[in-house]
C-alpha cells in the first residue's frame, strides 16, 4: 500500500470523513486542529478507524481533534476568529497564545541535555545512567499524530526541532566516555519515519565504532500502530529489516518498544504480518501506552491489549501517565483511577503479561510508579516507588503521599509526613548542579 497522509487542510477529502461527520463535527476539528497538530492516514483511515460510529471510535479518538481537547473559553475564541474570516496570522497568533497556557515544556526535560568538552548535545537526553535518548534529525516526525502527544509543540511549529541531532560522531564519543550507558534509544517522533538509508547512516557508525559497553539499541516507535506497511510494501521494507538483522547477528539486543494505545491496533492482517518480519530479524518487541480518557481507560482494553500482545509475542512493558502537558484536561486520568485500571487488568493476565510495569509518571525526578493505595494508622495513603530515579539509590523504596482521588501528577500529591517528600533536597542540588554546570 502506498502512504498517503491528511492534515487539517486536507481531511475533507477523505471519502469516509464526507459520509460520516456532519459540518458541525467537521468545524469541531477546523477549531481544534488550529492548536493541535493533526496528521492521518490511509491505514488509519481504511483499516483502524470505525466508520459506523468514528466519535466513540478510540482511533478516532487517537488521531482526530476532538471538541473537548480545547476549554470551552479557548474554543469559543478560535471559533469566532474562523466565523468572522479572521486573517490565517490573526488565528495562528492566538492559538500560540492557546498554545503557551498549555505547558508545552512538561517535567524538567530541559535539564537533560548531556554535555562533551563544552559542547552541548542538544539532539540527546541522558537523565538516567544507563539510556541515552537520542532524536536523530530527521526522524522528528510521525506516520500520523496522536491527539494527546506531549511531543506537539514540535509539530506545530512553536520551537525548533530541539531535540534534535545530526552529528552522531558527538554522540558516539559521549557513549564511549560514559561507561554505564548500556542503551542507546532511539526516538522523536518516531525515529522508523526515516528510510533504511538515512536510519543506517546512524546505525552503521555506532556498530562499526564497537563500543564495549554498548549492548543494545533501542527504538521507540508507532509505525506498527500507524503504518505497518513500513515493513511489507514500502520501497525500503527489506533494507529495513536487513539492517535490524545487521543489528542483531553483530550481537546486540535489538529492542523494538512499540507503541500502542489499543488493541484495535493489533488486529489487522497487516499488523500482525508486520510484526512477524520484524520479529523474524531476532529483534524484541515491546510494548508501551499511556493511559488516555476517551481511549483507553478501561481494564478489559489493557487486558485484551496485554494478552493479544503476548499471544503475538510481544512483552508488555511499561503504562504510562499522560503528561502534565496539552490537552491533559481531556486525556489526563487521576492516579488512583489510573492504579485501580491498572490493577484490575494485571489480575486478569497471565505472568508472561505481568511483565507491564505502572502506572508510571516521567516526572523530573525520575518514573515514579503508584504501587497502590493502602491504609496507614487508619489513614489511606498513596504508595508510590521510583522504577528509575535521577539519584539510582532512590529506586524501589516505596514512600506514601496523603490519599488524593483526583491528582493527576506527582507535584499534586502531598507526602503524608513533613512538607517534603524524601527525595525532594537532593533533587535540587542535583538540579542546581546541572544549570551550572549548562
Ligand atoms: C523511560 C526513560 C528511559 C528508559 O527507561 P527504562 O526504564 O530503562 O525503560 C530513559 N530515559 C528517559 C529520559 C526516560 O524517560
Ligand atoms: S507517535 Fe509518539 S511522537 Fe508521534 S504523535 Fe504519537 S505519541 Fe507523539
């Protein structure tokens, strides 16, 4: 199959988008891709999305703007500015503004930026001892966008593509330096946007550069979710898969960490065929989602996801919370809900799939997991553990946080002794050290 995207100035084109949506539900998604990005494609559209009823459809959900991604007072603004024939500046003007209020910068990425004889390496992050992050330049952007992504600013333009890197050479002399970095992940966007030949021309150098203690290149990617065809018709499908081989028989894990939100993404012909090619290189699978209102939130989706995985040998690997960041106010779930969703699907699957770990927060100190919601003296408390820490030492010592039913993130809970929660002083020396040393 050929790719073929849409975007907010194309959708209407799309046979399915005339026959099903009304011109209210239409001028929804005018108003509401003004702020968001919006791309999709051909296999979402003819293969994932359900055309009988798309506004309960969770790919729909996934990929098209909704109403309710933007408050009311914002919507009503944009939506007057479109009515009235407002200048396309006028409008792009206001939706940054829209935009700035939405916190586009969530949980302290910016102090992660590793750092070589004085020059930054501003297309890495390495926040935790053994995975370096690593943007490669082109592949910054997505076989379609997902409606909750934390990446946005990126695809609409309101910053330069920060994390984002050419010179592999840098990097590869910063691995070499920094002996506890194992991993090296690749991501973006999605870093399986780029063609074998320009994915290569980063791979091939980090192979022939044999740093010992390097063991395995990881990428984090949704082209099984949104365009599985990247394995099977696209002119580079082989070279793809040849190269993933290279990886493997020159000894390193190969890990593969997809991204799925819903198991209606694992069941087409194409998916499932996708997936044996790339498995079929000795490459592993694993999976990974936030967990989403509107889409996700519900135990027998992550069950049947998880089993369906497992049965499609994958490994189920991390749930996590949406970002403080975007239209968290629609997506975001509280993190008792999030743990009781969590829990009542990990009950549910064998071991095999109890390898999932969460739900989990990528917060500035570190993945902070609820472990669960207990009682102290009496008192419900909030358990919660470091699955990986800027300070190692902090992981797996569970610590509590007073009972909150409807926090979101970790800087809304409150420890249940003292006004600090155990790591929080270290946390900023370590930070105090980082803007000095930057
Ligand atoms: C999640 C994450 C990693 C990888 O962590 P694992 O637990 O090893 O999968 C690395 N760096 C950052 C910044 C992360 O958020
Ligand atoms: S695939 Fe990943 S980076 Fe791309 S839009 Fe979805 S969440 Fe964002």
């Amino acid at each position: 199959m050929k790719y073929k995207s849409y975007t907010a100035k194309t959708y209407k084109e799309i046979p399915q988008v005339q026959k099903a949506l009304t011109e209210e539900q239409m001028f929804d998604i005018d108003v509401v891709s003004k702020v968001f990005p919006f791309k999709v494609n051909n296999y979402v559209i003819d293969e994932l999305i359900d055309w009988d009823n798309p506004l309960e459809d969770p790919i729909f959900r996934l990929t098209f703007p909704q109403r309710g991604m933007l408050l009311d007072e914002d919507y009503e603004t944009i939506a007057k500015l479109i009515k009235e024939g407002a200048p396309e500046e006028k409008i792009k003007q206001v939706a940054n503004e829209i935009r700035m209020k939405l916190n586009p910068h969530p949980a302290g990425q910016k102090y992660n930026v590793p750092e070589i004889d004085g020059v930054r390496l501003e297309g890495a992050q390495h926040k935790y001892k053994e995975t370096i992050l690593f943007f490669p330049k082109q592949g910054q952007t997505c076989h379609a966008y997902c409606s909750f992504c934390f990446r946005w600013p990126q695809f609409v333009g309101i910053e330069e593509l920060k994390f984002a890197m050419k010179e592999v050479d840098i990097l590869i002399e910063y691995i070499k330096r920094n002996e506890t970095i194992t991993d090296i992940l690749f991501t973006g966007g999605d870093p399986m946007i780029m063609n074998a030949k320009v994915f290569a021309s980063y791979i091939r150098p980090i192979l022939d550069a044999n740093i010992p203690h390097l063991k395995t290149i990881r990428i984090g990617t949704k082209v099984l979710g949104f365009w599985p065809y990247k394995f099977l018709t696209d002119p580079d499908a082989q070279e793809m898969l040849d190269l993933f081989k290279e990886i493997v028989d020159r000894g390193y894990h190969l890990a593969f960490m997809a991204h799925f939100n819903h198991y209606k993404e694992l069941r087409t012909d194409a998916v499932k065929e996708a997936t044996e090619k790339v498995l079929e290189t000795g490459a592993v699978i694993r999976t990974q989602s936030p967990i989403l209102r509107h889409i996700n939130d519900s135990a027998n989706v992550w069950a049947t996801m998880w089993k369906e995985q497992v049965q499609m040998r994958m490994v189920p690997y991390y749930m996590f919370m949406a970002r403080d960041t975007g239209a968290q106010h629609y997506f975001g779930v509280p993190l008792v809900r999030a743990w009781e969703i969590f829990r009542d699907a990990y009950k549910q699957v064998s071991g095999l799939a109890r390898t999932v770990k969460g739900p989990s927060m990528s917060a500035t100190p570190g993945k902070v997991r609820i472990l669960g919601v207990s009682e102290i003296n009496g008192e419900k408390v909030i358990v919660l553990d470091f699955l990986q820490g800027r300070n190692p030492d902090w992981v797996g010592k569970p610590f509590f946080a007073k009972y909150d039913e409807n926090a979101m993130w970790l800087d809304e809970l409150k420890p249940l002794e003292g006004d600090e929660f155990f790591f929080e002083k270290e946390l900023e020396e370590i930070l105090g050290l980082e803007k000095v040393q930057n």
